[in-house]
C-alpha cells in the first residue's frame, strides 16, 4: 500500500513523544483515536506493516487522508484525553462498547434526610450514592422490587424533611400515604411513622447489600430477631426471621467465592464475528455480588479484530471511566501495554491503588477461567438472540439486498468454501441460510474429483462444486434460473487465477 507523499512528508515530522494522535479521511471525519508513548514510531508503524495487519486496519489505513496530535507531558495524560475523545468522537475503527447509552445506575440520595432509591442513565455530581453502570434495568428493578419486600424503602418523589423530631412534606406531587404503606411494603416516613434515624438504618442495610456486605445484614438481623425473643415481641421477631431468610436465598445464588475475602473484578472475553464479547465478575469480600456482560464493536462489524492488547485495555478505559465501584484488584486475561500506566489512571480515578493482575494458576485464575466460560455463553445467547429476532433479520436481508444490488431480498443463500490440509485431502463445504436463519440440516460436504493431489487449487475446486451443485438443480427440476452477476457487483469480486477463469 502506497503512503501519499503528505502523509510520507508528515511521519518524517512527527516528534518522538508522548501524545493522541487522530486519522482523518477526505472528509475530515475522524477514522482512529490513538494513544502512544512515542507518536512518531507507533503512527508509521501503521503504514510500515500493512501486510501484516488484519483486513479492519488495512481498510483503516488506506482512508488516512490527514493525521492530527496532541502531545502531552506523560503517559497518563495520553490516556485521559484519549479516553474523552474517544467518548466525544465515537470514532469509525475504534472498539467500542456497545449499547453503553442503555446503561442505568442505582441512585441513593443520601444526602437527604430520607434518602430515596431509584433507577437513572446518568452519575451527576450531587452528592447522592450511586451504584453501576447495570446493563440489565429490568434485572435492576426486579432487584430492588425483592428488596423492597425486605427492606421498607419509599419510592415516592415526595420532598421529605426532618424539622425539630417532625417529619415535613414539601413538594406534594403524590397523596400519600400511598398504598405501599398500607400493605406494609413502606415504613411511612410520610406519616411520621419512623424517625431519621430508623429509616437511615434501613437505606444503611440496603447499601451495606449492594457493597456486597450481606453478611454484616444477616448477622444484625439474627441480633435483632433474638434481642426481640428475648423481649417477647414475637410478631417483630418472625418478621425479622423472614428477612433473614429472604437475605439468605439471595446469597446462596452467590455461589463463587474468592480467597482472603479479597475486593476484585474478573474480566475474560471472547470473540465472535469481528464482536467482543465481556464478562465481568464483581466480587467484594469474596463473594460474587454481580455480573455484567458487554458486548463491544467497530463500526466495521463482522472483521476480526486481531490486536489482543487493543482489545482488554478498551474494555478497562470504557468501563473504569464510568463504573462507580472500584475493587482492590482487576484479574486480566494476558499482558497489555502499558499496564503500569493503566493501573496509575484507574487507582486515580478510585483515589486508592488498584492493581492488575494476571493469574496464571490457583484460585483467581479458575475464577477467570469462569469468566471466560460466561463469556462465551454470552457470545452464543447473543447470537440465537438477534437470530430469533425477525426485525434485525429483515434489516440485515435488506441491507444485504442494497449492497449486492438485487433485485429482491434473498431468501435462500448459499455459501461455499474450500479446504485442505497441506494441499491433500482437498474438499469443499455448503452451508445455507433461509430467511436469514442457518439451516443445519441443509449444509452439504464435496469431495473434490478433478484436482490433482497434493496440487491445490481453490478455484478450480470452486469450478467444480459449483458445476455439481447447478447440475444437481437443473436435473431435480428446481425452480432455479441461472444469470450472470451485474458489472457492478463483479468489480467488487477478487480477482480469479487465468486457469480459474
């Protein structure tokens, strides 16, 4: 691949220092957002070793029409700015989470005198807690609606003030009290029902739940359930013994539990046609309280993305920048560069030390074994996901339609390949799709006849797959026509050998 001399008379003045730089195309769209140590080796290393670079930058490289850069005064600044623009920019070519527009925190507004709970798609600096990001909501929900039934919380938006031993309701958007305190699923601050003090502890076991502190909850509740014995007040001492056991079924799901008791988040992913797919496994005092899974992608979807150290350290910026709970450790699949340096901007960002880790045996590895295994079953429910949905296979059929320029939406589609192995034992492969959906059971297998072993030869195979596959349909009389493809669509086809032709 050639390198325009713009570009060529640009690498040559580059400074050799830390710094983001950005690829632009003809259009001044942003194409790439980069970090590097040194700019002016790792930018030319883009045009120096095409041919060694997956099919996703090759066709990256050959759009660079002009380069940008911004030279900063250490390796954690490139990551901070390169972190924003990507967020600002959503370049083309980089890798990029997903559906992260769709995620929801928890929010508890301590910093009221009754702290509500609630469900928001944003952190704002307000003084409230907040928990996240979830990328299920309806998990969340169903959540806080068990909770609920533990713990009596309000929901309402009702402005609730403490004043002089006296419960004052400003804002009173809502009647109240509302039915959750008639069906006892509300303490009723409203009403005056409970002082600061007693609602606070409730909000406090909740929070103490998320943080993973669940065995703090059940070891007060079983103090409280039998100081309440011990007082004879045993309505109060079997609706405490309720909650103990409500809490306990919560927890007996939690069935992963780490060494020492440690804080840390185990992170393993896979790949699956040019997606990623994340696991994430939140354990606080060693036991697993959630998991979050992540799909992340290039506008370039469908082409392998073959930078293993791209990969984890997307992840890593993307999600530490948003998350709200940080642990002591992050258990990484393999090595990324500059590892030090990311830990230096995620242990800013907690405002404690966070350290990455790579286990290579004993009991956190075969946790992140586990997350691996989650994220490939992820990767396999995603895929029968958008399969079984009608309206994403439509689109697909459609846009698939427009780019080939056909006539109508194909409704049977039929893929060929051919293999061998060391040039012998040469055969070819059929798999098909019917309305978008793979059909199994229709996929076919050809020994090839007319090529000489041990002398592959691709096209000549294809020739001859192809030749018995047409001539099977003519002879079973299927409703099948022949043309030839469209000038349009056969610049877009590979080149073929003169003896393919």
């Amino acid at each position: 691949m050639k390198t325009s001399k713009k570009i060529a008379n640009f690498l040559e003045n580059i400074p050799k220092k830390p710094g983001v730089y950005q690829f632009k195309d003809n259009s001044g769209k942003i194409l790439y957002v980069g970090k590097a140590i040194d700019l002016r080796k790792r930018v030319k290393n883009y045009f120096q070793q095409t041919k060694k670079q997956s099919v996703r930058i090759q066709k990256m490289v050959s759009q660079i029409n002009d380069i940008d850069y911004t030279i900063v005064s250490s390796d954690l600044e490139a990551i901070i700015l390169e972190t924003n623009l990507i967020k600002e920019l959503r370049p083309k070519y980089n890798i990029m989470m997903k559906d992260d527009k769709n995620f929801v925190y928890i929010k508890i507004t301590k910093n009221e005198d009754f702290p509500q709970i609630s469900i928001v798609r944003k952190v704002l600096n307000d003084g409230a807690l907040y928990f996240g990001p979830k990328t299920a909501a309806g998990k969340v929900r169903k959540t806080l609606d068990v909770l609920k039934k533990i713990f009596p919380y309000r929901h309402c938006n009702l402005f609730l003030k403490y004043n002089k031993g006296k419960v004052v309701v400003k804002k009173k958007t809502t009647k109240y009290p509302c039915l959750d305190y008639h069906i006892k699923r509300c303490i009723g601050p409203c009403v005056g029902n409970c002082s600061k003090k007693e609602y606070n502890a409730i909000i406090e076991q909740i929070v103490r739940f998320f943080q993973g502190k669940a065995d703090e909850i059940l070891e007060m509740l079983a103090k409280e359930m039998q100081q309440a014995a011990i007082q004879k007040k045993f309505e109060k001492a079997a609706k405490l013994r309720d909650k103990l056991h409500a809490v306990q079924e919560i927890i007996e799901k939690q069935i992963i539990s780490a060494p020492h008791r440690e804080d840390m988040d185990a992170i393993n992913y896979c790949e699956n046609s040019g997606r990623i797919f994340f696991t994430l496994f939140m354990i606080r005092d060693g036991k697993l309280i959630n998991q979050e899974n992540f799909i992340f992608k290039s506008e370039e979807e469908g082409e392998k993305i073959d930078d293993i150290n791209e990969i984890p350290e997307s992840f890593l910026k993307q999600y530490y920048e948003k998350t709200t709970d940080f642990p002591k450790e992050i258990l990484i699949p393999h090595e990324i560069v500059n590892k030090k340096v990311m830990e230096q901007w995620i242990s800013s960002l907690k405002g404690k030390k966070v350290s990455l880790l790579i286990p290579q045996k004993g009991e956190k590895h075969k946790i992140l074994d586990l997350t691996l295994r989650n994220a490939k079953t992820f990767a396999n429910h995603s895929r029968i996901k958008w399969q079984n949905n009608e309206e994403k296979r439509k689109k697909a059929l459609k846009d698939l339609k427009n780019k080939l320029n056909l006539s109508k939406i194909p409704r049977r589609i039929e893929c060929y390949d051919i293999s061998h192995i060391s040039g012998t034992k040469q055969v070819a492969s059929m798999i098909v799709f019917e309305n978008g959906m793979p059909v199994n059971s229709k996929y076919r297998r050809f020994k090839i006849r007319t090529v000489q072993e041990g002398k592959p030869d691709d096209f000549a195979a294809m020739l001859e797959v192809l030749k018995r596959r047409f001539l099977y349909l003519v002879k079973s009389k299927s409703n099948v026509s022949l043309r030839k493809g469209s000038k349009k669509i056969m610049m877009k086809l590979p080149h073929r050998s003169e003896k393919a032709k």
